[in-house]
C-alpha cells in the first residue's frame, strides 16, 4: 500500500483540463495520461499536460471515475482537513434551516467533500462512502463528526450499488457509540419514525423533498390526494396536515406501509389518511378507468430512479411518461399532480420532455404551476450537472 504521506503524480491528456479549471471535481480514466496501477482511493497530485499542478484529490484505478478532486492548494487531508469541510458544511444548514435539527450535513461533491454523504437524525449520525478515497479516510471523517457534533452514535450505511463501482463491499455496522434501530425526528413541523437499518431506503428518510412539501400545503386543503410511492407518508402527512379531506398513501413494501401508518398515528392523523400495499402502475390505471368510488384530485407522484445510468435514459423516461399519463388520466379539469424524478441522468429539459409526452399521451392538456428542485441541504455545485438530480413539478389539468 502506498504510504498515505506520498502523492501520487497524474497527468491529463492535452485539452482535458476545461472541466478542471471551470471547478468539476471529477476526471475519467481516459481523460488521463496513464492509469498507474496502485491501491484505490490514494491520495495523487494532478497536473495539466504543460505541466501546471491543479491541486489533489483521491485516485482510483479501477473506477471510471479515476480522480475525485479535493483541494486546488497543498493542505494536509487529516481529520482538521475534513473537520473544516465539515464545520463548513453544518454551518450552511444552520443558516437555512433555522430550527431543524435533522437534514443532510454533508452532500458529497457539493460540500467539497465527493463520495460523502452524511445525514443527521437528531443526536444520530448516518454515513455513507460512495468513494474509495472516503472509504480509506474514513477513520479521519469520524474522529471529525465526533469533535464537530458530539452525536449518541455514527451509522455506517455503505449499502449504496455505486459502491461496487469503486472496488467496495457492501456493508452496513455502527461505526461509534449506539445507533437504535429507529429514531423519531422532526422535520417541517411533523414527527416520523425513521429506521436507520440496512433495508431503508436512502440513508432512513427523504429530507431532499422538505421545501416541496412545504411549498404544496396551500394547495392540499380540501383535496382528495392520492400518493403513490408513498414510502414512510411524509407528503401524505403534509397533505393531511394541511387539510385535505382525504389522503390515500400507497406502496408496494408492506415494511414501508406499516412505518407510514405509524408516522400518521405519531402525528394524531389517522382520521384523513389511509395506507395500503399497492402496485403504482395497477392502482392509477384502475383510478384512470372509473368505477372507484372516490376519485383523487390531487395526486402525488414520487418514484424512485428509473435510469440508474446514461444508458438507462430512454427506458427510464418511457417509464416515467407512462406513469405520469396514468396519473393524468386519472384528473378531472383542476385536478393537481405533483411529480418527480431523481436521478442525476436526467435533466431539466428530459423532465420537461417527458411531462409533455405524458400530457400528450393522456391527451390531457396542463399547466405548469412550478418547477423546482431538491431541498436547500441538498445544494448544487453550479459547475457539476451531477449534483443537479432532483426535478419537481407542480401540473395542473386544463
């Protein structure tokens, strides 16, 4: 193993350093000039193809994401280099989600910190190393987590499949202290009971659609709101918070019902909600075709990522049109739908793409209310497209 205090030295092939100098934070194997065969995730110095140092950053041979930049000025990457991004980090928040005291701390590339994704549950941390570089450094991010917040305990949950793109195990333990199963937090007014363990989605809870489900409560009250891929209910919960009349939330993972059922009885919302098992495709279709005794007006879409990868794109949007059709057809003229996609492949314009085939394969014609984003813990570095991956909108039926 390359001793950590060495660097190695990487050159770019002629004409690969734009993206560099524009502030992208990755570079591709065959954007380099040699692809030394070395321990992943070490730490390498990059120069340009005349010879001009660009800065440091973690080096991994095996991964198509060859090097992740980290600093453009020679500093010491220790656990007072990561404290600092850190601190930096938790800093940001605090200024924007003023008495929130759980979101995401750290979102990787756009707090400087690529492969790095933690989130804070309270007094509990959960971590994840999409990188080999973070992997390897792992002891220095927890010692600075420890000094920077002091938490009850640090989950591990590198689960995540881009991980077998950098060479890494699939892994989830408690990294320090004591982790339970499920914590309850409190996010935009509302209580949810989270699990933290290896079968729950994301890092436990979706914290990147806080500001969407706020920014819809004046629109729920007195609806009939149908939410698909409800998961743990925390828009079903904001749409009964805010008054609708009635919520149906569905999924098709009975562990995912269960836990929304006991986010509604946490709030005292039993009454307007009801969650069920259900397949998204089967229950819009049998809304669409009639003959339900209540029909929703408004309808909350939020699958998860179709297109895992670029090659994935066309399918992915096919997918989503498909879907989103269902719900349109399922509206009367008025009627609301809120809908996403997650996934950093596709873009603003595929998203747009793909609601107007939708509306034109419902043949139902509709306004765009809004078009929006990920919540403001999860920021976006304006010279990286990849940390740009959440696109919401807000259509309405003419």
């Amino acid at each position: 193993m390359q001793a950590e205090t060495e660097k190695l030295a990487l050159t770019l092939k002629p004409g690969e350093d734009d993206r560099l100098l524009g502030g992208h934070l990755w570079v591709f194997s065959n954007e380099l000039k040699d692809v030394p065969k070395t321990e992943p995730g070490v730490l390498a110095e990059i120069s340009t193809s005349k010879g001009r140092c660009l800065g440091l950053g973690f080096y991994n041979p095996h991964s198509l994401i060859a090097f992740r930049f980290l600093t453009r000025r020679p500093e010491a990457v220790d656990a007072d280099f990561f404290h600092a991004r850190l601190e930096r980090a938790l800093a940001l928040r605090r200024s924007r989600l003023a008495g929130e005291d759980s979101f995401r701390l750290c979102f990787g590339e756009s707090d400087a910190l690529p492969g790095l994704v933690v989130d804070k549950y309270g007094d509990v941390l959960v971590a994840q190393a999409l990188a080999a570089g973070m992997e390897r450094r792992l002891p220095d991010i927890l010692s600075a987590l420890e000094r920077l917040l002091h938490p009850k305990g640090i989950y591990l949950k590198n689960d995540h499949p881009s991980r077998a793109l950098e060479g890494l195990p699939a892994e989830t333990k408690t990294a320090l202290g004591e982790v339970p199963k499920r914590v309850v937090i409190e996010s935009g007014g509302l209580k949810y009971a989270v699990a933290l363990g290896g079968g729950s989605q994301k890092t436990g809870f979706y914290f990147d659609q806080r500001d969407n489900r706020e920014f819809l409560g004046p629109f729920f009250k007195g609806r009939t709101v149908l939410d698909v891929f409800c998961f743990s209910g925390a828009f079903a919960l904001a749409a009964a918070r805010h008054g609708a009349a009635r919520v149906l939330g569905l999924d098709s993972s009975a562990g995912a019902v269960d836990l929304a059922r006991e986010n509604a009885r946490l709030n005292g919302l039993e009454k307007p909600c009801e969650f069920d098992e259900g397949d998204a495709g089967e229950v819009l279709e049998a809304f669409a075709a009639g003959g339900q005794p209540v029909k929703p007006d408004f309808i909350l879409l939020d699958p998860p990522s179709f297109a895992h990868s670029r090659k994935h794109l066309p399918s992915a949007l096919r997918a989503y049109a498909k879907l989103n059709a269902l719900a349109l057809r399922c509206l009367k003229s008025g009627g609301l739908l809120a809908t996403s996609t997650c996934s950093h492949h596709v873009g603003r314009e595929d998203f747009l793409g793909m609601l107007r085939a939708a509306a034109l394969k419902a043949q139902k014609p509709c306004r765009l209310l809004a078009l929006r984003g990920q919540a403001q813990d999860h920021p976006i570095l304006l010279s990286m497209p990849e940390t740009e991956y959440l696109h919401f909108a807000l259509l309405e039926a003419a």
